[in-house]
C-alpha cells in the first residue's frame, strides 16, 4: 500500500538505455571513432552489472549515478540476456567496445555489443508492454 | 509484397493516430472545467511532445532512399515510442479528472506550502491526478523525468517540467480531507527520487549485507534482497517524512486505511499475531512502520498530548510503540530459500534505521535562508483546543477568538487538520455533538458519518478561509 507507481517504469527505463546504447553504436560502427563518453559509461555500467552477477562483486558502489541497472528486475533482465549467448563471455566481448586497440577487434566487438543491447532493448519492451496485466 | 518503407511509413501513421488520439484529450477539453496550474502544465508538455512525435514521424518517413536497415531502426524506433506514449496514456485521463472541483483544493494548497517550508523544495508543485485503486501513488520523477526526456529527445521534444512531482490519489476520495493525510507519504516519495536516496542507501545496505551474508552469496539474489531493504527504507523514510510534514493526522489516516487497530483484542491491548509481525518484499509490518512513526511523534512533540486522546487509533500507536524491533520477522511465514538467513536481512535493515533519521532531519532542516519545516506540535498545541472548541459548537474556526474582546488569531493548517482529526477520532466527540443537534440519534451510523463529514468541511473551508487570509496579508 502507499504503493510507488514504478513497476512498468524499470522495464521501460532500461529499454529506452538500451535503445540510446544501439543508437550510438551504430554511429560508431559507421564511423569508427571512439565511444563518447555516455557510450563508454553505459557499456561500463553493463560490465559491472554482468561482473556482480558472475562473481558475486559489489554492485552499487561502482554504478554510475544515471545506471540503467540499478533494480532487481533491471539486473534479472540482464541476466535472462546474459542466458541467451550460451558459451559467450558476454564481459569480454563488450569490453573490446571500449578498450580494445585492435580495429578488427573492436569491430567484432560493437557488433556483438548492438546484438546484445538489441535483446536487452526487446526482452525489456516485452517486460513493459506486458506489465499492464492479462487483459490480452 | 509490400516494400520495407511502405511498411513502416504505415507503422508510423498508426503511432501517428495513437498519439493524436491521446494528445485531443488534452486539447479539446471540456471549456467549463478548470485545472490547477501544474495540470495545465501538463497538458502542455503533452500536446507539445505530441506534436514533436509527429512531425518526427514525418520528416523520417520522408527522408528519400532510406535504406532497409534504417527503415528496420525506425520500426523500432516506433516500437519504443508507442511504449513510451502507452507509459504517457496512463496519466492523462487520470490528471484530466482531477479538475478543480474533484480535488480537495484548498487542502492540497495548504499541504504544498507546508512542503516548501523545505528550502530544496520552496518552488516545488504537484499535479495530483485519480486513480481507480483506493490508494496513493506517487510517480517516481527521478525515474520518470530523465525517462519523460529520453523519449523526447528521440523526436527533439519539449523535456518534462522541472520541479513537478505527480501524485495519484482515490477518485472516491477526492472530497474528504482526513484520509488524504496520507499524501504527504507520497510527497516522501518524490523527496527520496530527487535526492536519489535510494542509490545511497543501495550502497550502505550493500556493504553491509556483504558483511553480514556469505560473501559467496549470488549477486542477483542479493540484490533483490537489496531491493527489498531499500522498499523498507524508502518506505519507512516517507512515513517519517509525512509524520514531520503532517503531525499525527498521518498516522490516524494510517491506522484508519490499513484497520491497523484489527491489532487490539477486547481491552486494546495488544492482541499476538505472526502476521502482523512479519516484513513482507515491499514494506515493513504496519506496527513497526506506526512503531517509528510514534518515535518521530515524540521527538517533535505530539505524543504526550496525543495520548489523552480516547481513541482505540491512539491505543493502537501505543501498543506498537510498546513493541521491540526484535519482535518482528522476515521468512517466517514465507520461508526463504534457505540460501541466506533472513534474520540476517532485517539485522542488517535495523542497522541503517539511524540512517534513515539523520537524513530525515537533514532533509526537513533550514538553510542560512529559510528557517525548514516549523515545528507543527507547537501551532497544534498553542490553537488545537480551540479549534476544537468551535468544531463542537458547529462554528468554521478560521478566525479564533481566545477570550472575549481579544484580537483573532489564525490558526495555521497544520493545527486545523490535527486538531480536527484528533476531535473525530475521540469516540465521545460526535456522539456528544449530535446529541446536541436535533432529530439526530448518535447510534445512527448515518448521522455520525454525515456530521463526521460536516466536521471535514468545516476544517477544509477553514484551511480554504486561512490560506485566503494570508495571500491578502503577504
């Protein structure tokens, strides 16, 4: 009771990140410059998310204050994306986005970033638009 | 088969037709209602982001040559903008409800200026809106807004107004004044969004689960666990945050919601009940909640007077108070699954309860300009006799004239709303005001809900009267 009405609003934050994080990454694999900084963040933010789920690392304390994972059900979200590359070391991959010298490298590397943020954004809008209840 | 542009161009005129069909509302309503001031702000931001939405639509529709992988990234872009504006389409019909004469307006007027005693917040409004559940929302803007703005920024739109908080109240409700005592919770709420409370006590109750649970715990379950004392923190924060703001009306409109006195036996003592004991994910036990909500009563100086009071709302916040933090549990009656004990979990919630005070006090204080929220017991204490005083004789005590030939004083409020819920839920009151009245029989539960409600109107008008008073003195 006195309830925060905030339930659909997580799923719809963290599609509308995700959504931004494919934007500039498509512009980045066009252009292939560096990542700017709300890019860079963004992709860190991921990588700490991912890390505190695999290995137990604190979370909030490394987040940046505009973190699109900062609620359980943004974080399970991650995780239920995170299962969908069985075999794939999700944190590696991401980290070429930003830290990696090799071209071909990187490239590979944004790739699979906009693949990945692209379920993120799909499996968080499906969240959203079911969380009006079981009217269809 | 169609073509990739022929499809989206028809994806974007529907969102086109959607969009429309909300943004109407806004325009083309009905000429003989009014809307307070932050609702016409509303509307606007709605219309201008409709119009924003549109031409976006447009002018990417008509972007020649567009290659199918841009076309693909406009349909999503659609996808996430409909999302979006079905989030919007929540709020406009609610807000377009709450006109002028469906609000308790001079309540709510009364209750801003009371929150922006608070420097941080002096220029800060709501808009309040109905909802179809009997209870009070309150939309998180520090989720909503950067949100709100991200979605415009997709179409170059209009960012969501600064400084406005949202608030959904019962539509049933929207006349009465005691049970809407449990606002200023909501307006808790929106403090705690906007100081991005929540992230900072994230981190404490991080640290110290790490401390108190195995360190290979999962990092997704500890986070919902997180998550689960952060809903008790944030919680706990705005019933505190109310009790300052509102005095003990806030908790009688508590105990009268949730029949919190369902916690007394025959002798209104406290009656033993696992249940009423138990945390739950979202929100600590009612009694522990009315338990610290009698703490902040004594330390702002209601709860010695508020005791006299003959009322089993009051025995209830005793017997709460009576209560240790010990006595109350989590996992007992939904077991957990065995891989933390939970115990530990409200261990941990008790360590950041002095947290949670400090920042109270932090929050509520003055700057070197503006003095912070007065202290209500005192305008409570030096006024509510006579208030209610003139409740019992069926007088609106806008003006109180202590003695006869004294000049009138104007309560505030704050001392109107308490002294006149304290005056309703004394089970002598009314019964002895209606045994003044004629044709009335005070065992009519008709007669004594008709001049309970008397007795509200009677308070709002005052508040209405005082508040008037003031803007021609200032």
């Amino acid at each position: 009771m006195l309830a925060t009405m905030s339930d659909n609003t997580n799923s719809l934050s963290l599609a509308l990140d995700a959504r931004t994080a494919v934007k500039a990454l498509n512009v980045l694999r066009k252009s292939g410059g560096e990542a700017d900084s709300e890019l860079k963040t963004a992709m860190e933010d991921a990588l700490i998310s991912l890390k505190a789920l695999n290995s137990g690392a604190p979370l909030f304390a490394s987040l940046s204050p505009s973190s699109a994972f900062e609620n359980y059900e943004q974080i399970q979200t991650l995780q239920e994306v995170e299962s969908a590359f069985p075999g794939v070391d999700v944190q590696a991959k991401l980290a070429t986005v930003t830290n990696d010298n090799d071209p071909a490298q990187r490239h590979v590397g944004i790739t699979f970033a906009i693949e990945f943020f692209s379920a993120l954004e799909k499996r968080a809008l499906q969240k959203f638009n079911r969380s009006y209840g079981f009217g269809i | 088969m169609s073509n990739i542009q022929d499809q989206v161009r028809q994806d974007a005129a529907s969102l086109h037709t959607f969009v429309s069909s909300i943004s109407d509302k806004c325009v083309r309503r009905n000429g003989a209602v009014s809307y307070p001031e932050p609702s016409e702000r509303f509307f606007s931001y709605i219309s201008e982001l409709a119009a924003k939405t549109k031409s976006y639509l447009q002018a990417e529709i008509e972007i020649p040559n567009k290659a199918p992988e841009d076309c693909l990234d406009l349909r999503r872009d659609i996808a996430i903008l409909q999302a979006s504006w079905g989030f919007m389409h929540q709020f406009v019909k609610p807000v377009l409800d709450a006109d002028t004469l469906k609000l308790p307006t001079a309540f709510l007027q009364g209750l801003i200026a009371r929150f922006q005693e608070i420097p941080i917040f002096s220029s800060t409004d709501f808009i309040f809106y109905h909802s179809s559940l009997l209870n009070y929302f309150n939309v998180k803007l520090g989720v909503f807004k950067p949100r709100a703005d991200q979605i415009s920024r997709i179409v170059d739109g209009p960012k969501f107004p600064e400084k406005l908080g949202l608030i959904g109240i019962p539509y049933s409700q929207s006349s009465s004044l005691f049970i809407n005592c449990l606002i200023p919770h909501e307006m808790g709420h929106y403090v705690f969004g906007e100081l991005s409370l929540r992230k900072r006590f994230c981190k404490s109750i991080e640290g110290m689960l790490i401390s108190c649970l195995d360190v290979s715990f999962p990092g997704g379950r500890r986070t919902e666990l997180i998550e689960c004392i952060a809903n008790w923190v944030e919680e706990l924060f705005c019933d505190l945050f109310a009790v300052r703001l509102m005095g003990f009306s806030f908790s009688l409109a508590f105990v009268e919601l949730f029949n919190s006195a369902t916690a007394l036996d025959d002798q209104s003592r406290y009656k033993e009940s696992k249940e009423a004991l138990e945390f739950d994910p979202n929100y600590p036990p009612d009694l522990f909640r009315l338990r610290k909500q009698v703490a902040v009563l004594k330390s702002d100086g209601w709860w010695e007077e508020l005791q006299k009071t003959n009322s089993h709302y009051v025995r209830t916040l005793e017997v709460a108070e009576k209560l240790d933090d010990t006595d109350f549990n989590f996992g007992v009656l939904t077991p957990s699954d065995k891989s933390y004990d939970p115990a530990k979990v409200v261990e941990t919630f008790l360590g950041i309860l002095p947290n949670i005070i400090e920042k109270l006090n932090e929050v509520t204080a003055g700057d070197a300009e503006k003095p912070g929220i007065q202290n209500g017991a005192g305008l409570w204490k030096s006024s509510g006799k006579l208030i209610e005083e003139y409740l019992k004789n069926g007088v609106v005590p806008s003006s109180l004239i202590p003695d006869s030939g004294a000049e009138p004083v104007f309560p505030s409020p704050v001392a109107l709303i308490n002294a006149s819920y304290r005056y309703y839920v004394d089970v002598e009151s009314l019964p002895k005001l209606l045994s003044s009245i004629e044709n009335t029989n005070c065992n009519s539960i008709g007669d004594l809900s008709y001049w309970a409600k008397r007795v509200e109107m009677w308070t709002a008008k005052a508040i209405e009267d005082v508040i008037l008073l003031a803007k021609e003195r200032h």
